[in-house]
C-alpha cells in the first residue's frame, strides 16, 4: 500500500509519538485524526489482543460536549434511542440518524451531569449536525469539540492493569457505566468501553499535556501481562459482531437495517426522523445486517466490494471480510435482503479470487 | 511514513483504480476519501504541475447537493456571504461559520438553478450541518450527496487539453464560472477553477461509471502535453497563497482572520453567525493568516508546528511550510498577531532543528 501523508489538517493525538516509537506500521484517518491500525501483523496483534492487554490510541473517538439549559433537549433530538430516563454517570449507544431516519453516526453519549454531556462520535462530524440543529431550533445550548482524547485499555488483562494504574475502585464500574480517576493531579472519566470484545476501559484523557506521561505510566505498568501498543482488530471486531459506521452500515441505512432496532423507541420520544422510523418500524426493514461465515482460504482484499448472490440472484452485500485463525473461515459481516436474511440460509459470494460458499449466522462468531 | 490502511469507511474513488496504476506513492484522506498526496517527489510533481498539465482525482471534494422552494435561503444562511446576485452558472467561494463566527469550511457554492445548488467542500461533513439547520428551521429542502466526483485538469497546458477533448468552448468559460460538456452520452459540469494557480478546470464526473472512460480519455489526449496524474501540491499551494482548511484555518478562526473578510456581508443578509461577524467586523481581527518567507535550509518537517517569536515574545503560529525551489526559501502561511503582522516585519521562527529569520510578506509569493 502507498505511504501515508500527513499534514496538520490530519491531526495528530496526545499520543501520536508514543504510537510512532512503538513501531505503528500503518494509520487510518478518522475523523481528520491519526489511528493506529497495524503493529505487528493483523492476526499477531488479533492473537495478542485475545491473550494480553492492549493500549489503543483512540483519541479519534472525538467528544461532542453539550451543555446548557437545552442540552438534554438536543441529545434527545439526535436520536431515536430514548434518553429520557438516562442517568447521570452512564454511557449509551445511540444512534443518530436524520430527516429520513438514515444513520449519520453511531455515538455513544455520556451524562456526565443533568445538563452537560458528551457525545462520542465515529467517524463523522457530529459536530455539524449539532450546532446546525441547535441554531435552526433556537436552542440554549453551547457545543465544542473539548481537549479530551480517549484511550482504550482492551483485553483479557485490562482489568488488571487499569486497577493497577489507578486504583481498584475501576473493578466496580459497571458495563457502559463511567467513574473517575485522578492521574497528573487531574480527574479523567474512565468508562468500562471498548471497541473489542475482549473487555477493558476507555480513560477519557483530561487534557493533552498529559497524554505522554498517562501513556508511559500504563506501558511501564503493564510489563508483567506484556502490554502492546494496539488498535481496533478488523478480525476480532468481526468475529464479535461489531459494525465499522461507514463500513458496515452508512448514510443510505436506517438503524433497523443495521439491527440497531431495539435501541430505537421514536414513537415515545421528540427526535429528528421519527416519522419515518415510526414507518419503517411498522413494515420491519427490507434488509438487514448478518453475521457470515464465507467458506476457503483467506480472502485477499477485505476491503474489495463482494456481492452475495442466491444462485444467479443478487441478494446482498459483504461490508467486512477477513480470515480468523481461530474459527478457521473467513469471518464477515454484510447487509442481507429480507428474502435471504434468516440464519442458516446457503448463498454464493462473488469474490474477487471466484465463487464461495456462505452461511447466514443467527449471532455473531463469538456471541 | 508508516502505510495507510483502506477499509470501505476510507471511501475509494471512481478514479481510484487508475491512481494506483499511474503509481501513487502516498494518498491523505479527505471528506471520508482517498486522495493522491504524491507520485514522484514533492519537487518533481511540483515541477511537472508547473510546465505541463495534470490529471487530479478530487472526488472527495464532496457535493452537498440542496434543492427545493427554501434551498437559495439555506445556502444564504450557511455563508456571511452575499449570494443574493448569484447567477446561475457562478460558482462562489462561501466560508460556511457557526454561530460564533467560526470557520466550519470554505466551500465553492456551485448554482445550478434557483432553487438547484452544489456546495463543495472542504474536509469537514457540512452535509451534516445543512441538515442539522434544515430540520432545525423547518427548511423546505433536499439535503443530498449526489454520484458526482470532481477531477481535476490543471496547469499551463490545461486549456488545451480539455478544448481538445471536450471541445473549443470550453476555453470561452470565465473565472469561477461553469458549463457543461458532454461525454459518454452524459453532460457534466465543467468549472474553471482548481486548487492550483496554474489555471485549468473542474469538470464535476457525472456518474461513478463513467470516471475510468474519462480518466483514460484526457491521459490518452494528454500525451502531446505530456499529462500525468498529480495532485494539490504543496509547495505550489503555498507560493499562490492557497489555504488549505483544517491546516492554515481551523474552527478556532474567524474569515476576517483567515484574511477572508472581503467575502463577508453579515450586515446585509441573513446568516449564521451574523451578530458576531459584525462585532468582529467593527473592531477587526486580532490576527491574520499571511505569507511568510523562512530563511535557510529546507525545513525538514513541514506538518511540525512551529511558532513565530518577536525575542522572546511569542506572536504567531506557522501552519504550513516547504522549502521552494523558484524561490529558493521556505514558503509559509502562517497566523500571525495584530502587532506583528505588517509586510515586512522581521521575526524569529523556531523550527525543529532551531532558529531562522523569517519575514512578513504583503502578498503570497506567486501573486
């Protein structure tokens, strides 16, 4: 693959000189910022993952901060997910979607008081939506992009180092809950998050002088369980049936297909694209996202677009592919018509080396 | 550098097949896009930019399409400049701010009809802006990105180029104004325009199927100009004074900082940010973007952030730096303060390998 070129408008983090030094040997960009993607190679970084602990760069996770008077008011408005009864110190997956009930991003946000919150975004500018929708609807709101970076703590040993770092009190933080930490004389939320199914922390880093040092302090800390440098794992993020928003699912989908149904509630709650949802809710989706296990040897181009077929029909899309070592098929997700969607279902992938075989899974490899 | 890493969220092009074909040796991402960064060296693109003609693929200056009875009022709203006399058939450069006053992207605001635009942009989703500020205002519009993908045709052998391929009128269209020619049976709009200063045009791809024929068209008719695939080239861009947003103007900057004042009209339209423009406007801005000259060897390090000093008193901020060869000096853009930026002040940059002279210029070093 080419290099890739870095300017100043593709940001680096707090901790881009770490990753550097570590040996990263290839970024993406997300939101206008560096990510780590590869160290080793994909299945040595897939294999550490599962056994050891990781420290992922994830200062990308950009935070939305909203706060004022209205600022309850336009986190409900940007999703169907009803926030209404969310509680201060919990983190919630909810999409965003607009007009049309089509997803713009796949945030998590984090009440971190009855009219302050965060937003945590992928890779879109949320930002935009919110300050756009907020001067059209007169709302009393201020958002800003603050100097928070996250940095995720992930794998079977996490928990160990994290308690380690800052203290055993983070063992009793709850799945999708947040607490606090102090470290370099600040307080830092720390929420029990991730990217991987691996388990972990992600510490919300409180201010980017500190971002070396809270970086060395976990690296030095977590000799004994061989620490790493790392980064989201296309093949363990599969197996566990996580979606990459722009990947996976994009702007041309409604959180039905992208089976985020359940999160979505827009007959109770004031949010943008509820008639259209409430409609969709009504019909079911026309197509949905799956689980797939593709049959041979590893597909070469992951990336590449392939086609599900049903003998000469087309009947849907692959969005992730790729060979896990420990399931020993090419592991994928894609987007599946109704007609072909129910697990079990035997179909063709056209992929770029010829036909394979497929499976419709009823969870993901690792569920 | 370390490699970039693809996957479909880093959306490739319908150009993208032939970039890796021509050899492209580094791509950025832009707008969720890959676009090519370098093909030869930085010199050599530069050299060929400048005597010959290249073929740019800048699909990820994305198209925010709007239509319908409110669109000319959302396109009005989302730039302090003055549109009301846009023709159809003008493309308009309209830095788009927040509530503040605050740069969110400088896009080219393309009219196609009255109630018909593109809004091209810079690397920011402004999509999400136009329909965070439609759904918030209740605007009737269409707020969509459409299959269009601009590829470039720049430098001094441009013009005859694409008067060859698509014809002798195309030489008759006037600076940031539009036509259309047609190819593959379909028509596309062509713009002279370009993020060059080497003259040339935009013709705006109408359909992803047709971008392999087009590229292949103009590199096949190109060969007595000697064409090659390029991209924006930084040295070239910052001899012309070109800024590039993300990099010499963030969302921390106002347009009358990004020197970009004669394009605001907050007293006389309807906009976002009006009132704080005009506060703005009467006291002026406390700092500006300018051209600096930076004595002695090339910079190594042009995306390092360098800082600007009087003595020992810091007064501005380098953004972009590269060492030209016509010049035979570093050329810079670069936020400098109030105090400090008269043509010809003498300052002090501290660059990463130390101290160099460096001088406030009147204009960019091309202009």
């Amino acid at each position: 693959m080419p290099e890739i070129s870095v300017t100043r408008r593709v940001r680096a983090t707090p901790f881009t000189n770490r990753v550097n030094a570590a040996g990263v040997k290839a970024y993406t960009v997300y939101n206008h910022m560096l990510l780590p993607a590869l160290f080793s190679t994909p299945e040595e970084d897939y294999r550490h993952l599962k056994n050891a602990v990781q420290i992922w760069d994830v200062s990308c996770e950009r935070q939305v901060e909203i706060t004022g008077p209205d600022a309850a008011r336009l986190v409900q408005l940007m999703t169907p997910r009803d926030l209404t009864r969310q509680k201060v110190g919990q983190c919630t997956y909810s999409p965003t979607v607009d007009a049309t009930g089509r997803i713009l991003n796949d945030p998590v946000t984090t009440k971190l008081a009855d009219d302050h919150y965060w937003v945590s975004v992928a890779d879109s500018d949320v930002i935009l939506f919110a300050k756009g929708l907020a001067i059209g609807a007169n709302l009393q709101v201020t958002v800003s992009e603050p100097d928070i970076h996250p940095l995720a703590i992930q794998g079977p040993k996490a928990f160990d180092l994290a308690a380690h770092v800052f203290g055993d009190h983070v063992r009793d933080i709850g799945f999708f809950r947040f607490g606090y930490v102090e470290f370099g004389g600040r307080q830092h939320v720390i929420a029990r998050s991730g990217y991987s199914t691996q388990g972990g922390f992600e510490v919300y880093l409180n201010g980017t002088d500190l971002g070396e040092p809270m970086w060395d302090a976990l690296m030095e800390a977590g000799r004994p369980w061989d620490v790493r440098a790392g980064g989201p794992n296309l093949i363990e993020r599969v197996e566990g049936g996580l979606l990459s928003y722009g990947s996976d699912m994009t702007t041309e989908h409604s959180p039905y297909e992208a089976g985020l149904g359940r999160y979505c509630h827009p007959d109770r709650i004031s949010c943008v694209g509820s008639a259209a949802l409430m409609d969709e809710a009504e019909n079911g989706p026309a197509r949905i996202v799956r689980s797939i296990a593709i049959d041979g040897k590893p597909m070469s181009n992951p990336h590449i677009p392939v086609a599900l077929f049903d003998g000469d029909k087309w009947v849907g899309q692959i969005t992730s592919a790729v060979f896990s070592p420990d399931y020993q098929t090419n592991v994928a997700l894609g987007m599946v018509e109704k007609s072909h969607w129910e697990p079990g279902t035997e179909l063709t992938v056209m992929a770029p080396d010829g036909r394979r075989n497929a499976v419709i899974r009823e969870k993901p490899f690792s569920a």
